[in-house]
C-alpha cells in the first residue's frame, strides 16, 4: 500500500513538474537584481537582422520599453509599439518546461519569420519585467496582437496550442 501511494505521489509530483515551474521563478524574480542596461545602437540593428531570420531575440527591459510597451509611460495601459504580432517568452534557464517549450517557440519564429516577433525575457535577470507582468510560473508566454488584449498562457505548450493562440492574434487584428 505504501509502494502505491508513493508511487502516485512521485507521479503527480513529476506531472506538475513538467508543466510549469512556480515556487523556484518566484523565489528567483524576487531575489534577482533588477538593474538592466540599455541595448546598445549594433545590438538593436542585430535583434532586427535576428528578426528577419526568423531568429528568437533575447531583449531586456531598455528594449522592451523602446519597441514592445512604454510601461513607465503608460503604466495603467498596455499600448503595443510593434509593427507586427509579437510573443513574449518569460523563462529561466534552469526550468525544465522552459527548455521543453524553447524549441517551439523556435520553430514557430522560423515559421512566421517577418509576421511575428518571437521575443525571450529571463526572468533572474529581468525581475523588474516578470513583476510587471505578473509572472508567477513559468514559462510564461504573452501573445500580444497588432490591436486588442494581450492573451497570457502558463506552462509547455503543445505545438497546435501554439498554433491556436496564434490565430486568435490574428483574429483581433482584423
């Protein structure tokens, strides 16, 4: 009885796990510093070179407020600066959902390479940005339409749920 009752309780324990990582990105956003540095001029040429090849971009708070959303301008509304639909990945290197969920996104940047900006944001580096969101567990991805609410999912996404929440982007920017 007690081999079952363990034996369930590891498999419960590994099923949580390999959907979203909590405790350990709240501890971790709390305890990072939340000091970020301006991207320099090369850097932002590189991310838009990055872009048109369909690559993810790693982009920082600086970045985030000159082409994503002004929050220090706009702190009570989310008024998107972008040219296209965009999605934020907030991850952490040491969640394993994150990794799981990285290759996705990757696929997906390659796929709508110049229809959508598939951006990263580590959330020990960029406590601030994961407060701001609302970040509790990761991964946390934003699908952020042209127009409309931005639509926030938790957790490794399969590819059609991906897909999905794509097209719903899609839908209220029409």
């Amino acid at each position: 009885m007690k081999k079952v009752i363990l034996s369930l309780a590891l498999i419960s324990a590994g099923l949580f796990s390999s959907y979203a990582c909590t405790a350990k990105a709240s501890s971790n956003a709390a305890s990072a510093s939340t000091e970020t540095t301006a991207a320099a001029p090369s850097e932002e040429a590189a991310a838009d070179d990055k872009a048109a090849e369909g690559a993810i971009k790693h982009i920082d708070a600086d970045f985030l407020r000159k082409n994503i959303w002004d929050y220090k301008e706009e702190p009570s509304k989310f008024v998107f600066k972008g040219s296209r639909p965009a999605i934020l990945d907030f991850y952490a290197d040491w969640c394993g959902p994150c990794r799981k969920l990285s290759p996705k996104l990757e696929a997906i940047a390659k796929k709508y390479a110049g229809k959508i900006d598939v951006y990263k944001i580590d959330v020990d580096k960029e406590a601030g940005l994961a407060n701001i969101f609302g970040v509790k567990s990761i991964p946390m991805c934003l699908f952020i339409p042209m127009q409309g609410t931005p639509i926030q999912t938790v957790g490794d996404l399969t590819p059609d749920q991906i897909e999905e929440t794509i097209k719903q982007i899609y839908s209220d920017a029409k």
